[in-house]
C-alpha cells in the first residue's frame, strides 16, 4: 500500500474543492479527449480489482481527511456490445 507521501502530488496545502461543471467541463473533457491534466488530483482506480477499505487510500489528495474522494472509473460491461455490466 502506497504511503500518504508517495500517493500525493500536490503541494501542501492544496485544497481540491471542484464544482460540477469543473469537474464535467475540465476533468472530464480533457479524460475523454486523452488530454494530460496539469495536476494528478483525480485517480483512475479500477473498482472492480480494490477493496472497498482501500479506496480512501487510493483517492486521497494532500494531507488532509476528506469525505470526497475523486476518481475516474471504466465500467465493466458483461458483453462488448451491450450496456449490461458486470
């Protein structure tokens, strides 16, 4: 398991506090578009291989204790072609 310190790659002090349309409009976008975004402050955490316990490890952003975590997520379909998930 990652440490806080290694996991982190915002200054001190840094607070991420994104509305939605930031989140859908920059974010977002710039995911879908495979565009780099300046700071690494939302994860892709595949939620199908980690354990409930250890997202809050893997979604954590800066020092602080936070009820919000961000992340980016693929979702797993049952059949290329459908819209079923597994």
């Amino acid at each position: 398991m990652e440490s806080v310190d290694q996991s982190c790659s915002v200054p001190p002090g840094f607070r991420f506090h994104p509305t939605d349309e930031e989140l859908v409009g920059y974010y977002l976008r710039k995911k879908v578009a495979s565009q780099k975004i300046d700071l690494d402050v939302i994860r892709d955490i595949d939620l199908y291989r980690i354990e409930p316990w250890d997202l809050q490890e893997k979604c954590r952003i800066g020092y602080e204790e936070r009820n919000e975590w961000y992340f980016f997520s693929h979702k797993d379909k049952k059949y290329p072609t459908g819209t079923r998930t597994n």
